[in-house]
C-alpha cells in the first residue's frame, strides 16, 4: 500500500491510465465503435463519411494523439501542480532562511516522498529555530558579562573607529556616554601621555596614570584579528592598583617572614654564645672563649651576607652593556666556578653588562653542581648559540629536576625550597635578565635534569 502511495507508483498509475485511454481510442477508431458510426450514417443517413474511414493507420494514430493531448495536459497539470506548489513554498522558505527568519513552516497533506520532504524541511526549521533561540540566549549572557566586567573593552575596525565598548569603557573614556561610531585616536587624545603610548605601542603594557588625585596603574593587553573577513582590534584595560597593592603586601609579608626567620636563626644562638661566653669569663674559664667568640663572628658574618644579598637584589644598577667577546668572557668565568663547554660558540660577540652576566652565570652553575651532587652525577654543562636576534645561553644538569610546583614559582623572589635559601638567587637573575631585554626560563630535560635557559638580545646594528 505504501508504495502505490508514493510518487513513482502515482506516476505509474497515471502512465498506465493513458496508455489505457490511447489503446481504447484507437480501438474505438478502427474497431468499434468508430466504423459501425461511419457505415450506419452512410447507409440509413445518406451522410458521405467515407473521408473518416480513410485515414488508414497513420492518420488514426495522429487523430489519437491529437485527442490525448488535452487529456496528457491535464494529467501533467495534476502531476506537477504539487510538485510547482512545493518548490514555491520551498523557495520562500529559502529567501525566509537567508533573511534570518527561520519561523517558516509548509503544511503537511501527503503521505508520499513529497510529505517526507516537507516534514523533513519543518523539521530543520524547528532545529534552526531552536538553535538560534540558544544562540540569542548566549549572546545575550555573553553581552551581559562584558557590558559589566570591570575590565574596560574597545573594539576598532581598520579605520580604528570604536566598534563596541562596554560599560567600563565608557566610564573610563567618555563620563559613561556611548562611544560606538567615534575615533579612538580622538577619544583618547586627551588622556594622559602614559596611556596614549601603551595604545600606541600595539602591545601589552603595564602604565600607571593620575586619576582623581590618586595613582591608577592598568594592564593594556591588545590583540589583532578578524571578524566577519575585517580586521579589527579588541583592547583590555583592566585596572591592577588593587591586585598590585594585594601582590606588594603578600611580598613584604614574604620578605618579613624570611629576615624574620634568618634573624633569629643567627641572633638567638649569638644570644645564647654571648651569654656563655659571660658565664665562661665569670667563672675564668678562658680557654673556650676563643671558640665562643669564633662561632658568634661566623654567625655574624652569615648574617651580614644574608642581609648584603637583600641591598644587592634591591639596589641592582641598570646594565653597562657593551660587545663581549666569547673566549676572554667563557676564560674569566671558568676561574670562579666549573663547567664543560658544549658545542662551537657564536661568530658575533654578545651585547650585555659581563659583569652581571657573569654573577647570574656563576650562581647558575653552582647551583647546577649542588642539583648534580644529589643526582649523582656533576656533569655541568654550557651551551652558547644565536636564535635569531637573540644568544641563548644554556646551563644543564643532571640532577633530579624541578616539580611543576617548584618550576612555576622558582623565579619569585624569596621562593626557595633549600633550608639556609634566601630565594633571592634566581629570582635575581631574572631581574638581570629582563633589564637586559631578555628572558629566563627553566625546564626540566627529558632524559633527567634541569635546564636554564638565558635568551639575551644581540648587538644592535
């Protein structure tokens, strides 16, 4: 039954009906009762209808297909009357679609593949319906959290024209009025010089500016792309005073537990040998005072170094750099600490202060040397090569390696995992580092060990 129902049995029926229709009407011309007409009106009427009954057989078959034309109209007309409705329907619903209405829906009346189209296609525009109902939703909670972020946010175009800013942003640049349509360049031109060159700049910045008395320091990050194939900018200005304030608090904090703790770790056993040392005298005992007095001047030295590393890491000068050459450099670093040189070293000689280069060298192979003593193994290793615009100078051990925790925290100052540490060794060469230009980084190496990596710019031409 279903398949008499659907198209292609439809279609068979109708040819079949005028294959029927076309047999019987050349029978009814040649048989009957077409010829029994003719003879009974040429006979009994006198009527000369011989001209009919002469046509032969080309001549009826050309009367029969004359006479099922209207009839082959007609059946075509109720074939594809539906299928000139459907697509119709189905075209405006395709206009609706690349309009953005997707509440177009056609009626269902068959039950043939012409039904199973058109419910297929409702279904699709429910589908769409309810996707963009979600869509809208999301957008609508997306919108929502950046108009009240208080992150500031300003998207350009190319013609660096405002594009979308939210609340924050309009606070920020213009008392809270829109600022969609207008010039960026304009609206900031008479903000503060320290904000119009982070803008300027086209990366990310740290700058503080005066605001309503008081200093604001914001974070700018910028970043490029493409939206609907034009470019476009999206600048964040999100304000740090408070998380900077926060961060210089938990630092001091850091820096008081650490003095505080080294301090009475030297004060309280120069306490104790002072009172000793009192006692001894008293008694006359003063053969053990020269042990006393000893071991207070060590601990007074150790403290006196400790307290040194602190002025150091806090008054470090801004670099001297120059042109160094490798071998007289690699030469004068080779008298205070050791090392095996790996691989051929650079044709240009580097640009740096080799002073503090030398001191983040020399506390990075000491350092290297105390992890491979606990690895088992002292094999320190030094490696000079040119990236690019850059010189990365490696220092390699094989010790044990660093935990992620450990990686990620072993830069900050006063961060150490040694008992006598002061945390101040690498984070102190970091701060060389970056005043040079350049960057740190420490990984750990795949086959066992710790790598440090140094990438430092090169002279500039």
């Amino acid at each position: 039954m279903r398949r008499l129902n659907s198209l292609e049995g439809r279609l068979t029926g109708l040819l079949v009906l005028a294959g029927v229709c076309g047999a019987l009407l050349y029978a009814g011309m040649t048989q009957w009762p077409l010829p029994q007409v003719i003879a009974w009106a040429h006979t009994d009427l006198k009527l000369d209808l011989r001209g009919p009954a002469t046509l032969g057989v080309y001549g009826v078959l050309v009367v029969c297909l004359v006479l099922l034309l209207p009839l082959a109209w007609w059946l075509a007309h109720g074939v594809m009357g539906p299928l000139k409705r459907l697509l119709r329907a189905l075209e405006g619903a395709v206009a609706s679609y690349r309009d953005g209405d997707f509440s177009f829906s056609i009626a269902v009346r068959r039950s043939d593949e012409l039904g199973e189209l058109i419910r297929m296609h409702n279904a699709l525009g429910q589908t769409l319906r309810e996707q963009r109902q979600h869509l809208a939703q999301r957008e609508l909670l997306l919108d929502t959290v950046v108009q009240n972020t208080p992150v500031a946010l300003v998207l350009t175009d190319a013609s660096s024209r405002i594009a979308y800013a939210n609340i924050a942003a309009r606070h920020l640049f213009n008392e809270g009025r829109s600022l969609n349509g207008l010039s960026f360049a304009e609206v900031i031109a008479d903000s503060p010089e320290a904000l119009r060159l982070a803008v300027e700049s086209n990366e990310d910045a740290l700058f503080t500016v005066d605001m309503d008395g008081s200093e604001e320091t914001f974070h700018l990050s910028q970043r490029s792309f493409r939206l609907q194939g034009r470019p476009h900018r999206l600048q964040l200005f999100r304000r740090m005073t408070r998380e900077l304030s926060r961060q210089e608090v938990a630092a001091w904090k850091r820096v008081i537990r650490v003095v505080s703790h080294e301090l009475n770790n030297s004060l309280a056993p120069i306490s104790s040998l002072a009172h000793s040392g009192a006692e001894l005298a008293r008694r006359g005992n003063l053969e053990r005072l020269p042990g006393v007095f000893a071991t207070i001047g060590e601990r007074a030295r150790h403290l006196h170094g400790f307290i040194d590393g602190y002025a150091r890491f806090a008054k470090l000068p801004a670099p001297r750099q120059a042109a160094v050459e490798w071998p007289g450099f690699l030469e004068s670093l080779s008298l205070h600490c050791q090392f095996r040189l790996e691989g051929p070293l650079p044709g240009q000689p580097g640009w740096f202060d080799p002073a503090q280069i030398e001191q983040v060298l020399i506390n990075l192979v000491k350092n290297a040397h105390e992890a491979a003593t606990e690895g088992g193994d002292d094999d320190v290793t030094l490696a000079i090569s040119t990236v690019g615009r850059d010189v990365r100078i490696e220092v390699a051990d094989r010790g044990p390696g660093m935990s992620q925790n450990v990686l990620a925290q072993a830069l900050l100052p006063f961060y150490s995992t040694k008992r006598s540490g002061t945390g101040l060794g690498l984070a102190l060469a970091r701060e060389i580092v970056e005043a040079h230009g350049g960057r740190i980084a420490l990984a750990n190496r795949a086959d066992g060990g710790l790598r440090v990596t140094l990438l430092l710019p090169l002279q500039p031409a």
